[in-house]
C-alpha cells in the first residue's frame, strides 16, 4: 500500500467514516492490515475475524507474533511492524508486509498492538481454524480438537469446505462432532434429536462436557430431547467406564509384570534350594544403581543405555548372587532359621555399602525418549509406552527362562536337583555347582527387574525393600517352584490391586489382598499350582 493510500485511509477515520470490518469486504492483506493500528479492545476481535477468512500466507505470521505481544504499528503513517527482542537486549523489526527486516527504526518509535486475555483466546481459536488446512494431518486434528472446545467460533461454510476437502478419517470424526454440536445448537427439535444420534458413540469430553450441560437446563429443551439427552449421557458414561476397567487392567498388567521380575528369580532358588533370600531385594537394587552407572558412564548413549544395562545388571547382580552362596548360603543348608538371618544381613551390608558409594541420596535415571509419551487409543484410554514396553520385556524374559530350563543341560539339572536332590546327586549331577548356578541366575534376574524399577522410580539404597514382601507373597501364592503359578499369581495381584485402589486406596488396597492371601493359604497351603510327584513331601 502506498504512503498517499493509507493517508486517505486516515483521512476516513478522521471524518468519522466507519471502516468496514467482515472479511468479505476486504479487498486483499495489505488493506487488512492498515485498519489494525486504529482497532481497539471492543473492535479487534472482529477485525481479526476479517483479517484470518484472507487467503493469505500472511495472517498466519500476523496472528503469531500478535499472540507474543511483537506486533507494533508507526502512528504517523499507520504501517505494522513486527519487533522481536533478542538475546543481547536488541530488538529485530521487520515489516508486516514485506517480511524485510528494517535497520532505520528503532522501538522507541513504534507503539505497541495491545491485546487481552480474551483477545488473546480469540487468536488461538483463529489459529485453529487456520490449521484446519494445514497440509499435516495431525495439525488438523490438533486445530479440530480446539474448535470442538467451542464450536461457535467456526462458521458453517468453512467448516462444510472442510469437511468436503478432508481425507484424514480422524480428522473427518471431530469435523462431524462439530458440525453435529453446531447443529444440537439450534432451537429446532429435529435437529436436535438428529444431533443427539450422532453424538451418541462419541467419548470426546468436549462433548460430554456440553451435553452434561444441556442436561441441566430443563427449559430449553422439549420433554422428548431432554429424555434423549440423558439417555445419550448414559451410554458415553456406559462407555467410559468399560475403558476405565481396561485401564485398570492394563496399569495391573503393568504392575504384574514389575512383581513377576522380581518373584520369578525367588521361584527358582527357593524351589530348588529352599533358600529364603532376604538379600533378593538388594539384587535389584544392584540392578538398578548398575543402569545408574551406564548413564553416568555414557551419558551420550542415553537411548541405549536400558539395552547396556539389561546384560551387565545381570551379570552384576548374577555375580553378587554366586558369591552369597559360595560364602554363606552353601554352608548353612537344612538349616532355613539361620539362612533367613544371614541373607538379612547381607541385605543390610548391601545397603550400607550403597549409602558409602552413592550416597543415601536417591539418583534418578533417564528414561529413553523412545519409552517416554503414550499411545492414545481413544479420548479416555491411553497407553503409556514405558508400561507396555515392561509388559511385553517381563513376558519375553519369562519364556526365555522357560525355554533355558526346558532346553539347555543346565536346566535339566536344575529341574533335576528340584524335583529330588539325592537322586540327582546319585546321578553324578553336581548339586553343589548347581545351587550356585542357580542362585546366580535368580539374582541375575532379579538384577534385571531393577533395571525395570529404575524406569519407574527413583534409584534408592531401599529400593528392593518396597518389593521383596510382594515377591513372597507372589511366590507363595502361585506355588513354590513354579513358574507359571508365579506369572498367574504376579498378574493376578496386581490387576486385583489396581482395582481395590480407586476404592480403598492403596495401603488399604495391600492390606486387604494380604489378608485374602492368609485365608487361601489357609486352605491351599502349597498355593495355585502346587508341585506333584513322589519327592514332594
């Protein structure tokens, strides 16, 4: 726009001459844009309105930098500008038309566009229905799912252009949610209750929120819509609630799956030796300080350092399990009383050991950016991806174990020693070297379980003290010695846990699963899958 255009521009404001605000009657941006200087707080939301129905790559870069408070205009001629301050407290001025950067002005000279709160949101909502033609599909469902949160703010010709242009099918389902709201807007009974059949299905809490409103005003609505609309709540909340008990089956699953790493190692030493490890915590602890220490060590490996960390925490804490059993635990067979204490004590050594290296403080690990974020089934359920990935690396290690014990030869012997020591030994089967290799495995396993904790918590010196009663309890439950009464009881457990706590909460939630425990225990003393043959007494 040349300087005499927008002096006559002035000129029309200063006779009193009213410049006209709908978009339609803008001729083209530069136009637009001198009449945003002279708009006040009551004026420029519809001059805004005006300015984002242009077809024009300009009112995008407009809308963000006046979302920013950068948008300034030059009062002698009306020309805009926007001011971007730098780092080193100078300021970048470049001009709203030609998006050329200045050097003859400085910000001193310039006043500023002022904006509020509500101005403010009413830019977002343009924002919004300017990414409704973004090129990227998950831009448009971004902007889509503003405008459901106010569906007045789009007009029934865009949002029909959209809808006949758009080939996202997500994109589609909220495009039709409002168009089906705009419509539920309307005074007539037909469109409502058409409305009403299309929002039926919908989880979207925009949606809900609206209709749990509507609910509420008795007056409106005729006798018929009301009962529809109720109706309609009912079968979203029917809905909701069915993906919450999903949820809180996948967060048991989840939950299940931390228990079944660290019973699964306490299964097998205490079904082939009959061993209580009271330092069977403490081998995850080991674990979970080992991932501490990859991190520390490479710090620029962060997104492998979990797949590092799963070998040398087994073998850390594999070793540490061989070393207890040469040293103590072999010399205090037969005798359970004396082994329980000597394991505690190694777990309080163990911990003391910790505090002396790392400090009691607690460390806290680094999740991979490929375990961070969820996967969103649907408004209500989502899927957190470091849960699943627990879900399906417990399972895998379990049918590793599985297949170690069915298939190698140290397996065999340790299904052997199990199912009766003296034969084995008769058979010329080193049960010595046998109970070592076994509690090695044990605590190597329960090494990697602490890798798995330390993705969920904070890497502490009691780390293994929040766990080792459930591993008990985990194994008892399931039957001694058996590998899948540990993986039914683990998962059984937790889901059973995650249901009680919404209601009881959690301490309440422990108290009454270990008490329910006592009495099956009470009844079926060898657990859920108890071991069979001659040798079991």
């Amino acid at each position: 726009m040349t300087l005499i255009q927008r002096l006559v521009f002035l000129m029309l404001f200063a006779v009193g001459l009213s410049w006209p605000l709908k978009a339609a009657e803008f001729e083209n941006f530069d136009v637009a844009l001198v009449a945003l200087p002279e708009a006040n707080f009551k004026s420029l939301p519809e001059l805004l309105e005006g300015i984002a129905e242009l077809d024009d790559p300009r009112v995008t870069s407009l809308l963000v930098h006046l979302s920013q408070g950068e948008v300034y205009f030059q009062k002698s001629n009306n020309q805009v500008f926007y001011v971007i301050d730098q780092a080193d407290g100078s300021a970048r001025i470049i001009d709203a038309l030609s998006d050329k950067d200045l050097q003859d002005i400085e910000k001193n000279q310039l006043s500023k566009v002022k904006t509020n709160n509500r101005i403010r949101s009413d830019i977002a909502q343009l924002q919004a229905q300017l990414n409704l033609n973004h090129p990227d599909a998950n831009i448009r469902l971004i902007a889509a799912r503003e405008m459901l949160a106010d569906v007045s703010r789009i007009s029934d010709k865009r949002l029909a252009d959209r809808q006949n242009k758009e080939s996202d099918g997500d994109v589609a389902e909220i495009l039709a949610l409002i168009a089906a709201l705009k419509q539920f807007s309307q005074d007539d009974e037909a469109s409502q209750l058409a409305a009403l059949a299309q929002l039926d299905s919908t989880l979207e809490p925009d949606v809900r929120q609206v209709l749990t409103t509507a609910s509420l005003d008795t007056e409106r609505y005729s006798a018929e819509v009301a009962t529809k609309i109720k109706a309609t709540l009912a079968s979203i909340e029917s809905q909701r609630n069915l993906y919450s008990y999903a949820e809180n089956v996948f967060f048991g699953l989840s939950l299940g799956s931390v228990l079944l790493l660290a019973a699964i190692g306490l299964a097998i030493t205490f079904g082939v030796m009959g061993v209580i490890n009271m330092a069977h915590g403490e081998m995850m602890m080991l674990g979970a300080y080992t991932t501490y220490v990859i991190q520390q060590w490479f710090p620029n490996l962060i997104e492998y350092s979990l797949l590092i960390a799963v070998p040398a925490a087994f073998l850390v804490s594999g070793l540490v399990g061989v070393i207890i059993e040469r040293s103590i635990i072999q010399f205090l067979k037969g005798r359970p009383l004396e082994t329980l204490l000597a394991t505690f004590g190694v777990s309080l050594i163990l911990q003391q050991l910790v505090r002396t290296v790392f400090s009691p403080l607690n460390r806290q690990v680094i999740a991979p950016e490929w375990m961070s974020g969820s996967w969103q089934i649907n408004p209500v359920f989502s899927v957190t991806f470091n849960r699943l990935y627990i879900i399906l690396f417990s399972l895998a290690v379990f049918f590793m174990l599985l297949i170690f014990l069915k298939k190698s030869a140290l397996g065999l012997h340790v299904r052997a020693v199990a199912q009766n020591r003296d034969m084995a030994r008769a058979l010329s089967i080193r049960s010595n070297w046998v109970d070592a290799a076994t509690f090695g495995l044990g605590s190597g396993i329960a090494g990697i379980a602490g890798v798995v904790l330390s993705q969920l918590t904070n890497v502490g010196p009691n780390l293994g003290q929040a766990y080792i009663i459930d591993s008990f309890l985990v194994v008892v439950f399931g039957g001694v010695g058996n590998l899948w009464g540990t993986l039914v009881s683990a998962m059984t457990l937790g889901v059973l846990n995650k249901f009680l706590e919404p209601l009881t909460g959690p301490v309440m939630a422990s108290i009454i699963v270990l008490v329910g425990l006592v009495f099956f225990i009470q009844k079926r003393p060898m657990g859920l899958f108890p071991q069979k043959g001659r040798a079991v007494e």
